[in-house]
C-alpha cells in the first residue's frame, strides 16, 4: 500500500490559494482547487459583511464537507478576529494524488510550527514565519533562500526551506521626498547612515531585524502605526518605512518614493529532515518543479 503523505498547510488566505494552485498546476487537481479557493472566497465575504447567505455557518460547514468521501475536502470553524468574533470557515483537508502517491493536505493554524513540533514531514506556510521565529540576527541582514537556510540554528529546528511558490509580494523600503537627499538611492545603505524613526508594523519587528541585519538598525527607533491607520499613511507620517507591496500603487498615493525591495515574501515549501521519507521528497520533487517562477533562488 502506498504510504500518504500528510503536508501541513495554511488554513486560509493567500498562502492556502498558492499551495491550492501549485497542486493543479502540478497534480491535475485543478476542479477540486477551484472549489476550495471559491468556498473560502466566499465564507470570507460573509464573514466580512459583503455577503447575506439564507443558512447559517452551521449548515454551510454541512453543505461544504462530504462526508461520505474520506478524500473529498473537508472544512472546520474558527473564531474570526473582527468585532463580535464571528465562527468563519476554514480549510480543513483534502486528499490529492500526486504522481501515484495519496497526498493529504492539513490545515493548521501555524504549519511552521506544526512542521517545528515534528508533526509532519513537509509543510507550506509564509517565508516571514521562518525569519520570524528562527533565523538568527546578525550585522548582515538576510536576502535570500540561501541566507535563511544558512541562519537557521541547526540545534533549534530540523525545519529548512526547500522552494518558494513565486506568489511574491515584496517588503520594500518606503520615504516620502522630503526624507531622501538629493540623488539618494533608497536602499540599505541609506537606512544605515540614516538616523531617526522607521515606521513598521509591530509583528515585523524580529522580521524587520533579520532582513536589515542589527548594524544598519544601531541608530534607528521603531514607530509604530496607530490602530485603524493604514501602514501606508503611517509611512508617510514618520517618513520612512518598511512595508509589504506588489505594485506600490497604493504606497504612490500617499506620496511615498519605492525603494529596495529587502525580502521576497513567499509562500514556501519547508521540510523537516528528521521526518522525510523517500516519499515524501518524491512528493516535494513533483510539486515544486522548474516551472515555478519563485524569487526564493538558492
């Protein structure tokens, strides 16, 4: 009997969707991928008041998961974090194959963790979680796949990244005018000889730090934005900031220069070495194949 790969992944969100099309495009599982992405796109909006729906989230969760088929996608409730703590829909399992081999993917609130605790042999989840929980600080910062790996405390974690899934978003570097001298590259070597605040989100702290590296960050205080301020606004209030972008369209409208994009934000492939089997990297193999365009290049 072939042996069932179980792979920790997101429960929601954009990660999820790019762990759900790595799998069609890889493991011709377009149908039921489109199905989770669609159930969550909606549960979303109901949960965020754009949608009315006439059943209640009980009968939903009913209506989303056949039971009757052990492979069919099955969903779970969770307390949403907006006012009232609403129960929201979430991604529970589902069975794929992959080049002959039963694959499972389970949802978890943090695979990173879930990979870290030996859970499970391969796990999907943000690249940020990694720089955020293990990579060591240093005076250097950190810019790519090959520096996280190489950060990692061997005696802290078997957990290392294996590939990205190129659904990139960039944390990029962001001043109004008034902060950039004439001619002024906006760019780590301008955050080193700059002193003074540096607008970034309160989760990104540790993050922030792994990617700037300590020795640029000797002369520089973390604002904070306030609660209900958009991090763009907050930007150009303090003058210099840290934050994620795709396109920078929003960023523009509050005035605000681009500068070096510091990290690739991915989705990423991790596994944890104690755990693997011969299986599960054939399993890693087929779904992270050379057609995927990540920026996470080791």
């Amino acid at each position: 009997m072939t042996e069932t790969v179980r792979v920790a992944v997101p429960r929601k969100g954009r990660p999820l969707e790019a762990v759900l099309d790595r799998f069609a495009a890889s493991a011709d599982a377009a149908q039921v991928a489109d199905d989770i992405t669609s159930t969550l796109r909606h549960e979303k909006a109901v949960t965020k008041g754009a949608a009315h729906p006439d059943h209640d989230v009980y009968d939903r969760l009913a209506r989303h998961s056949d039971l009757s088929d052990p492979a069919a996608p099955e969903y779970t409730l969770l307390r949403d974090d907006r006012e009232g703590m609403p129960r929201r829909v979430v991604f529970d399992s589902v069975t794929i194959d992959v080049d002959g081999v039963p694959v499972q993917l389970v949802g978890r609130e943090e695979p990173f963790r879930a990979l870290r605790t030996h859970e499970f042999a391969l796990g999907f989840d943000s690249a940020d979680l990694v720089l955020e929980e293990v990579v060591q600080l240093e005076a250097e910062g950190v810019g790519s796949l090959a520096d996280i790996n190489a950060r990692i405390d061997p005696m802290d974690t078997d957990v290392r990244v294996v590939s990205g899934l190129g659904d990139t978003v960039y944390h990029t570097l962001m001043a109004t005018p008034e902060v950039l001298p004439p001619g002024a590259d906006l760019d780590r070597e301008f955050v080193a000889d700059y002193e003074g605040p540096l607008c970034i989100s309160p989760r990104y702290e540790r993050l922030v730090e792994a990617v700037l590296g300590t020795r640029p960050l000797e002369n520089v205080s973390f604002a904070y934005p306030e609660e209900a301020v958009e991090e763009e606004a907050a930007i150009a209030d303090v003058g210099l900031g840290v934050y994620l972008t795709m396109t920078g369209s929003t960023a523009r409208d509050y005035g605000l220069v681009l500068g070096e994009h510091l990290f690739p934000s991915e989705t990423v492939l991790m596994e944890n070495a104690a755990e693997t089997t011969e299986t599960a990297e054939r399993v890693a193999r087929a779904i992270t194949g050379p057609d995927v365009e990540t920026e996470l290049v080791v």
